[in-house]
C-alpha cells in the first residue's frame, strides 16, 4: 500500500539531518489501496496460471508502484506481516479503547471506548470523522452483521443496542443484568449469542429482540463467544480455564476443551477455511485447536505476559496476530515454526503416526512489535482487504499497522520494535521531536473533531422577511403588500375585499367608544384615580407624565380630551448626569428642593450649619 513518511521515518538512514530531527511537516499519512488494486487486476491470473504474471517485487524504492495486495498474495503471509507503524489517533478527551471494528466497506474504523462513545475515524486518512454517545456505561463489544446491515453493540451494564449502518438507534434490549463480555451473529444473521460475567450464554432472535435459549454449563464468568461462520456451532471462553462448543440447536455442550490453566481472554473460529479456532488465556499461550480433532495442533509461544486478545487474517489462514496485556503484538505464521536457536524443533500435529495423541507443534513469533502500546491491548481488527491492522488499547490510543514498503530497512529500528531510549541512542526517534509530533497529532485531530462536529450541525431555519409591524406577514415579491380587504385600487391577482366594512377605514363612522363615553366631554382624572385607589390598583401616572418605559411613537395624534404628553429636551429624559447620551432609559429624578420642604414641616433640616 502507498503511504506518506511520518515523524519517525521521515529522514533517510536514521532521521537526522544537518544536526535537527527532520519530519514531515503538514503531511497526514495516508493509505491508498487503489492502485495496488488496479495494478493487481490488470495483471491478475486464474490461480491455477500462477494467479499473477506481472514483476516480482523487489527491495527497492521502484518497486512501491508495484506492490500488490493481499489478495494477490494467498500463497504469501509473511508479505503481509504488519510491520510499519502507520499513524496513531485519539480523542481529544482521551479513555480507554476497548473494541475496535472496521466497517464492513473498509472506508472507516469504529471504536467504542470505557466512556460509552462511538469514534469514527477515516480508513485512508485515519483522521477523525465523527463521535457520538452511544452507550451509558462503557462498552465491551461490537459485531456486524453479515449481511453488513446491521450492527450490535452491548456495555457493562447488559444492554443491547441495535444500529443500522448511518447509526440510527433503532431497537434496545435488557440482556443480561451483569456486563456483557462479547457476541457474534450467526451464519445467517436471524439470531446472536451474547456473553456474561454471570456464567452463561443466550441466544436471542434478531428481529424480535428477545432470548431464545440459555447456554448453561460454565462456572464462573463468560468471557468470549463466537459463532462459527458458516455452521451450527458456538464457541465460549470462561474463567473458569475452559473452552466449551456448543449445539445452539438443542443448548447442548458438545465437549469441553482443556489446555489452558487461566482465565480465557479471547475465542475465535477461523474465517477462511473454518476448521480451525483460536483462543487465548492469561497464562502467556493462545492455542490452535482443530476442531474436526475437538483437540490443540498448535501452542503459540513467546508472550512474556499475559495475552488479551487475538485476530485471523482475513485473507491468509494461516497468519495470527495476538495482543499482550503489557502492550506487545506479536504475529505468528502456523506453517512455520520460527523456533529459536538451541531448542528442538516441533513436527507437526499432522506429520505425526497418530495425530490424535501427539504433543501440539509449539511455534513461536514470526514477528515481534514488544513496544506497539504502553498498557494492555484490548481489541484487535482486521481491514477486510488484510492490508491494515487496527489495534485499540487501554493507553487510550487507536494505531494502524501495515506492511513496510519496499526498499524500507529502518522500520526494524523504530521506538515500536527497540523501544524509545535504545530508538533514541540509535538516532531513529527523537523524545523532544517525538513530544512535539504528539502535541502535532493531537492539535490536528482536535481541529478535525471541531471541523466534523461542525459539519454535522443542523442548519439553521433562515427565517423569511416579514411585513413590518405585522407578524407572519411576508413582503410581496411585487408591488404593495397585499392585506385582505385593504387595497389601494384593483390590484390583478388581489385577494377579495372583505364583506363587512372595517370602521373607520375608506369613509366608515369610527365604533362607538364603550360605556357612552363622550370625546367632547373628557373624563376626570382625579376621579379615576380615586376608583383605582378603592380598587386597590396602583393610581395613573399624574397629567403630564407618561407610564415608564413609554415613549410615543413619532408623528403620534393625541386623541381629543386627553393631555398632552410631557416635552422632553433636546438630550431626552435618558441624558445622564454627566450629558452622555447612553442607552439605558430612564424617568426624571424628583426635586430635591421639593423633598428638602416636606423633611423641614417634619421639624428635620431646620438648623443651619
């Protein structure tokens, strides 16, 4: 696959040049797939012709135009190896990743975190693309269904969310009452299994949401399922240090498999062939068991800690990658040994007299990466094409591996493989240069979050132009306004004039003012205010004086009868003390000389100083 050069490879033969670390600035990687894959089909055989015919590719830099897919590759695992630190992304408020999952197109990677979000991140660019909360309490696992219409996700409260592809939460379903570890659809997508920390497993009917069966037989806490890709048969992980397969049709346990002396962390059928199922435990091994034997053929070596999960290639059936609980990522081939210097050799299971009784072939790391996450990896995922591997880890932090390009020789030098500090004092990894491409990455992926959240803001409703003074009336687009029943002449198009004539509009006698009260013969103020007094009202502002806050339109007609409205000066009732004109309107202070009489017929303020 064709990527740009980040931070740490970004200068040739070590990643210093004239004294200073040199990265490239402004320039996000990215994997482009479509060229390999043209490149690929235009050349492609029948496989029985040899499947390819065009040039072999070579250690060199000419040859990254001429690299080629997985899928161009079946009879090659170890060319697709992932071995190259792509690029590492994370959230602007950072938690714990505990799955992750590429969507079933390949375009994006899903995360769900401790915190109960959904992240989607870009396939290509592996910038952000969006977020949303879609869990409560933290989530603990993810499927897709085959059909790719579907997606399930379960949280550590037992709760079963069902998402169709654009994340529309369409249905939610109480499963179990203890957290739920992991689930799987079935070969046709009409029903899932789930796993739990209360020791058993159900089998639930899609469409209606509800539990069908229950699995009972382990006796401690479930910690993985799977369901075999195209048969009748569930696989399960307990705490109990045993794996169990499982008839869904009558929730009979077939047998029981013995082997590992730990919790079991992860179980997985193999996707290509199908005869094969993975699992691994705390006891630093993961085991390959057949199942048509129902018994190990291989025992997978060399995790100095304890392995949290593992992944099949989709592509090649015999590549098999495995995440430490200390944070390393190691990728075994099961046709190759790899075994270390000084020790024997394995045969294999099927090379022996009687399969049925010999020892498991033990193989060891075709490649090692001891330093790809600083804590414990939680999920790993494949990219349907099997040319990137997701990895999501309890650092907080989601990294995309791929295969090196051609002609690349200091991928085997980088922090992921000797460390920082033996990457640092070989000068392929600066801690200054690596802080500050962090803080880099970070600033980007918080400006595509702001970006991406912003794009997915509803529009804002533009509100129309509306006739002044009347609410809900728009502007005409030509002419007058056109109100019912007032128009100006015959107006082509207007609407009928009303039935009724509106009083005191075109010649009409004004209405009769209520209660016979007479214009000419104005009312008496005092006596009202008198009425309001007894009525407990609070009494009309005094002749003279407008109510607070009123101030008469201009060009206003006073009717006939009332006083006029008091004159203000030229700087208005709201000029301030010291003559600025402000915004803040107000009523006219009272006399003081005024106030300083009343205080002295009190008997106060009579004496002079």
């Amino acid at each position: 696959m064709a990527y740009d050069p980040r931070g740490d490879h970004g200068a040739p033969g070590g990643g210093y040049e004239s004294g200073g670390f040199v990265r490239a600035r402004g320039r996000r990687p990215v994997t482009d797939y479509g060229s390999t894959l043209a490149h690929w089909m235009r050349n492609r055989q029948p496989r029985f012709k040899g499947a390819f015919k065009g040039e072999a590719e070579r250690p060199s830099a000419s040859y990254i135009v001429d690299m080629l897919p997985p899928l161009a590759r079946v009879d090659y695992p170890a060319d697709s190896i992932p071995t190259k630190h792509l690029h590492s992304s994370l959230n602007k408020i950072k938690h714990p990743v505990n799955v992750v999952r590429w969507t079933p197109e390949g375009r994006r990677l899903l995360t769900a975190s401790s915190s109960g979000e959904f992240t989607l991140w870009n396939g290509t660019g592996f910038n952000f693309e969006t977020i949303m909360q879609a869990h409560d309490v933290a989530i603990r696992a993810l499927a897709y269904s085959h059909s790719d219409d579907w997606l399930i996700s379960a949280d550590h409260d037992g709760i079963i969310k069902y998402w169709q592809p654009n994340f529309n939460n369409v249905q939610v379903v109480q499963g179990h009452h203890d957290p739920i570890r992991d689930l799987a659809f079935a070969p046709n997508d009409s029903k899932f299994v789930t796993a739990s920390d209360d020791s058993s497993l159900k089998i639930f009917d899609f469409a209606g949401g509800v539990a069908e069966s229950t699995l009972q037989g382990h006796g401690w806490d479930a910690k993985s399922c799977d369901w075999h890709p195209t048969k009748g048969l569930i696989v399960s992980g307990s705490k109990d240090h045993l794996v169990k397969l499982w008839d869904p049709r009558t929730q009979r346990c077939l047998t029981t498999l013995h082997g590992h002396k730990n919790t079991i962390t992860k179980t997985v059928f193999e996707r290509v062939m199908g005869w094969c199922l993975a699992t691994s435990a705390r006891d630093q091994t993961a085991r390959v068991f057949d199942i048509r034997m129902m018994r190990d053929i291989c025992l997978l070596k060399g995790h100095e800690k304890d392995i949290s999960t593992l992944a099949w290639h989709p592509i090649h059936s015999n590549l098999l990658s495995t995440g430490g609980n200390e944070g390393s990522l190691f990728h075994y081939l099961l046709d190759e040994p790899n075994t270390p210097a000084g020790q024997a050799i394995a045969t294999s299971v099927y090379d022996n007299v009687d399969p049925l009784t010999a020892p498991p072939q033990v193989i060891y790391p075709a490649h090692k990466l001891p330093f790809a996450h600083d804590f414990a990896i939680w999920s790993l995922d494949w990219h349907p094409l099997g040319h990137i591997l997701a990895s999501g880890s309890n650092d907080r932090i989601t990294r995309f591996w791929s295969r090196s390009r051609p002609g690349e020789t200091d991928v085997f030098q980088d922090r992921y493989h000797i460390g920082e500090a033996a990457a640092e004092a070989q000068g392929t990894w600066d801690r200054r240069g690596g802080r500050r491409q962090r803080q880099e990455e970070e600033e980007q992926e918080l400006e595509d979050e702001m970006e991406g959240l912003v794009d997915q803001k509803m529009p804002l409703k533009q509100l129309a132009a509306a006739f002044p003074g009347l609410p809900g009336l728009s502007l005409p687009t030509n002419g007058p306004p056109q109100i019912p029943g007032v128009s100006a002449g015959p107006i082509p198009g207007a609407l009928p004039p009303l039935p009724f004539p509106i009083p005191g509009a075109g010649g009409a006698p004004p209405p009769p003012l209520p209660g016979g009260l007479d214009p000419n013969n104005p009312a008496d103020f005092a006596r009202i205010a008198e009425m309001m007094q007894k009525a407990g009202l609070p009494p009309p502002p005094p002749p003279g004086m407008l109510p607070p806050g009123f101030v008469p339109p201009p060009n206003f007609a006073i009717p006939p009868g009332f006083p006029p409205p008091p004159i203000f000066p030229p700087g208005g009732s709201e000029a301030q003390a010291d003559g600025s004109n402000g915004g803040r309107r107000r009523a006219p202070l009272p006399s003081q000389e005024e106030s300083l009489r009343m205080e002295q017929k009190k008997g106060n303020y009579t004496r002079v100083r």
